[in-house]
C-alpha cells in the first residue's frame, strides 16, 4: 500500500473516531483511547499465504460482544476498524490494476527502416512519465519486418530498478500493426537481476545501425532480429558473423576472435509467416554483433588453443577438424564416429566420450621464458592426429608448428 493512501486512512480513522467521542452516552475515563484501542482492533489483521484475515474482528464477535459502557460507540469504533481493514485490502488492489493496466501506445514509425527504435523509446517513456532510464534495461528484443521493412511482430520486454522496487515492461505490436500494447508490473525486489544486459537507450540506439542494405536478399521475404541485450565473450567459429557499427557492417574473422559485445541473432524465409508474425523454418542465419570490443585473452591451460588459433590458420584448421562433428556425429538415433575417412557406428557411450575426452592436451610451460609447449592428440578424424607447437606467451607468436 502506498504512503499516500496510508496517509489518508490515518487521516480518516483519526477524523472518524474523533466524532464517535463526541457522541458518547456516559462519562468514562480515557474513553477517546479506548476508542483508538477498539478502533485498532477492528482494523487488526494476519497475512496468511498471501491473504489478509480481518483476525481482530473476528475476536471482538467471539470476547466482546457484551460491553457494558458506551457500548454503541465502541461497537462502532470496531466497524471502524473494520471498514479500515476493508479499504486497506481494497484500494492497494485498485491501485495496482490501475497500474498495471495495459495501454496502447501509437508507434511513430511502423518501418524498421525509417523509423527508429530510439524515437519509439522516448514516446513510451513520455506516455509512462519514466523521467531517467538509466536503470531501464532491455531483457529480451523481438522484431519480425518484410523486406521492405513494415513491422510484423515486435516483441520487447525491460525492466527498470527502481528501488526499492523492480518494474517489468513488456511491449507486443498489436494486430493493426501501427501501435503497441505496453503492460507493466511492479514487484518488491531489493537487487538487480539484469546481469550484463544493456541499457535500452544504448541498445536500440545500436539496433537502429542495422539497415536495409544490410539485410539486402531478394529471395527472403521476412527478417527477424532478436537479442538479449547482454553483452558478453563471443567466439562463435562456425556462424557467418558480421560487426555493426557507424561505419557499416564487416565481417568478423576467426582470427578476431573472441570479441565482447551484444549479440543480435538474424534470421530469414522465403516463406510464410503465421499470423502471430513467427517464422518457423529459416533460410538465413547471420550473427551480428554490436558495440564490439576486441578482446585480448590471457594465456593460461584453458584459454592457450583459443589464443594459439587465433594467431595460426593451421592450427586453428587442425583443430576444427578434430572437434564436434567432424569427428563423431549422430544421425537418426545412431551414432557415428569419424576416423581415418572411415565411419563406424558405437554406442552412445562411446560418443559421448569421443566429444568430451579429446582431444587429449599435455602442456608444458616454463614460466621464468613464458614459453608454452603444447602437445594436442586426438585418435578420431581424418589425420595427422598430433599436433605440436610452442607458443611465445609474450610476443603471442607460434613456433615449431608441427604435425604428425
């Protein structure tokens, strides 16, 4: 319940017991705060999974019933309490619809391409008074366009850290397509569950680099871009991958590899979409990502094969051939290990071991040189099956690169 109505139940109650003094039948000792005591009692209650019992009425019917002085106005004084009690419960309800009453807002742009997510921000700020969305971050981002840019679907939700609250948005375009249903939802929570996700001003203000240009296919119909607005590692080998920025979109090489930034998952049909603006087959899958950041791995025994790929073309081929499904695969329920050019069908044990126990590293680091000597073996796929090299932790350089 919010200070405001406390405040003004106070306010009553006081007003309201007030009067019931005035009206008294016969003289008595601290009458007025006896008043307040039955008042109290009235408006007593116990919170039991998640309901409130009017538990100080239900013992003035069953002890008090029978009050041999001033009877009619402390009665009264109790119906008071009661009535208290009932507004208490009431008006928070109230409130809280009133709320969280789901509003339409207009979009200001219904093409992804003209318009702007940003300007769509601040109109929805406007409309829900939110004067700083510093704390407001974007969760989850969902937008469905055609080719040419009108929107199907657009799904976004945030939430705000508004202490000692935390307050939900979600937004869905509604079935004209040219405005938006936003719904809110304020719960009682003390700390931040966002983790690394992303301020939305700054999100949609990167979201809105992405242009026609860049989704420029003639044979796919719908494009649908999604995020979850987190910023983190990414080193994604086997994905078509681009950054956005300023300056347009690039693709992103396995030697940049890893980056930081905000991933943006896009897809494409040729066919259909449903008339919720889902898509359900995609012809196209590209990762894009925003704001990125090259990142420089420290070396150590779980990061030296990232850092040594990176660096050599030949290591980095050796390993992709010696990983995932190029060494064991499953298809239809069997399942398939890869060797020699040769495949042969074992139990999923021994699938299941093939992916997680190689490849086989035995690393040796003479810490004083900052030297690393790095020995990798796996029996299954196409050979040579060992690999050895040296790794110059300072200068980051590959040397005595040698397979066998």
């Amino acid at each position: 319940m919010s200070n405001v109505i406390e405040m003004v139940l106070f306010i009553l109650t006081v007003v309201a017991v007030i009067i019931l003094y005035r009206k008294y039948e016969e003289v008595e000792p601290y009458l007025l705060l006896k008043l307040f005591c039955y008042t109290f009692l009235g408006a007593f209650m116990i919170h039991l999974n998640g309901f409130k019992l009017p538990l100080g009425f239900v013992v003035f019917l069953l002890f008090f019933r029978n009050i041999p002085v001033n009877s009619a106005v402390k009665k009264r004084a109790v119906y008071v309490g009661l009535i208290v009690f009932l507004l208490s419960v009431i008006l928070p309800f109230i409130e809280t619809k009133l709320y969280e009453w789901p509003r339409k807002v207009q979009l200001q742009d219904t093409n992804f391409y003209s318009g702007s997510m940003v300007e769509e921000w601040e109109n929805i700020k406007e409309e829900f008074e939110i004067m700083d969305d510093y704390g407001v971050k974007i969760t989850d981002f969902r937008t469905v366009i055609s080719d040419e840019g009108k929107f199907k679907n657009l799904e976004i939700t945030l939430v705000e850290d508004a202490h000692p609250y935390m307050i939900y948005y979600t937004l869905n375009l509604l079935d004209d397509g040219k405005s938006v249903k936003v719904k809110r939802k304020k719960v009682e929570e003390n700390q931040w569950e966002g983790l690394n996700h992303t301020e939305a001003h700054y999100l949609l203000a990167n979201i809105d680099l992405i242009t026609k240009p860049m989704l420029n296919d003639e044979e796919i119909k719908y494009h649908e871009i999604r995020t979850d607005g987190q910023r983190m590692g990414y080193d994604v080998r086997e994905q078509a991958k681009f950054s956005v920025d300023t300056s347009g979109k690039e693709k992103i090489e396995n030697s940049q590899l890893p980056v930081d930034g905000i991933l943006v998952e896009v897809c494409g049909t040729s066919g259909t979409i449903d008339r919720f603006g889902s898509i359900f087959e995609y012809d196209t899958h590209e990762h894009y990502i925003l704001d990125m950041l090259e990142r420089e791995v420290e070396i150590s025994e779980s990061s030296v094969l990232t850092v040594a790929r990176n660096r050599s073309p030949e290591i980095d081929q050796w390993l992709n051939k010696h990983t995932g499904d190029q060494i064991a695969i499953e298809v239809n329920g069997e399942y398939v290990i890869k060797k020699d050019g040769v495949e042969k069908k074992v139990t999923e044990n021994e699938y299941l071991k093939a992916l997680k126990e190689t490849p086989i590293i035995d690393i040796t680091v003479s810490e004083e040189k900052n030297i690393w000597q790095v020995k990798v073996e796996n029996p299954y796929g196409n050979g040579p099956q060992i690999m050895e090299f040296e790794l110059n932790g300072e200068k980051r350089e590959i040397s005595g690169l040698r397979f066998s």
